[in-house]
C-alpha cells in the first residue's frame, strides 16, 4: 500500500467509527447494506469493485474513486482492467472526469509500486 491510501483508509475508518457510534439504526442499516452488496455473489467482489469504480467516477466522487481504487487493487484488478474501466468511466462520464481520473491512476501507481 502507499503512504497515500493508508492515509485515506485511516482518515475513512475513524470517520465512519464517529458516524455508526451514534444511535441511529437508519444510518447503520445503509453502511451495513453498502459493504453487504460488494461481497462476493452472482457476480464477483472484484467485478463489484469496478462497477463501484466506473460510477463513481461518472459522479465524480473523489472519495468514492479512492476508495474503490484501493479495493480494487486488493481484489487484483489487473492494469490492463484498471485501464479499461478508466476508459468507460471517461466515455459514460465526459472529459469533466479527467481531473478525476489523473487522481485515480495518481493513487493506482501509488498502489502498485
């Protein structure tokens, strides 16, 4: 991992740990529903993790992109794979996921160094 994504993770784990230490059964039915549906099932976690990584790229969600970059990489998305996604992001998208892209593959070589 990079100095970059372990930073993202840490900053994401203490911030949804002050979020599900509150009482509201709501919000823990959402985060509890958004880790279940990227399990592995009719198709695989690493498939999920694209899919995630295509549409939020197209919302532009630099959150988001990261942290489907950093799994993505541990589901063992290939560069070749890393590429075409980035590539049906870019056409759903526009040339307004550009900026967003360059950090994508910013974290991506982190990640694969």
């Amino acid at each position: 991992m990079s100095k970059q994504s372990d930073e993202f993770s840490a900053q994401r784990e203490a911030l949804n740990d002050i979020i599900l230490n509150r009482d509201d059964i709501n919000i823990k039915r959402f985060f509890a529903l958004d880790g279940a549906v990227y399990r592995d099932g009719a198709l695989s976690a690493k498939t999920k993790e694209l899919l995630g990584l295509s549409a939020s790229l197209v919302l532009r969600c630099d959150d988001c992109i990261s942290y489907h970059v950093i799994q993505a990489h541990k589901n063992g998305v290939t560069d070749q794979e890393f590429d075409e996604v980035m590539s049906i992001g870019l056409v759903v998208g526009g040339s307004i996921t550009i900026p967003h892209i360059r950090r994508a593959y910013k974290l991506w070589t982190g990640l694969s160094e």
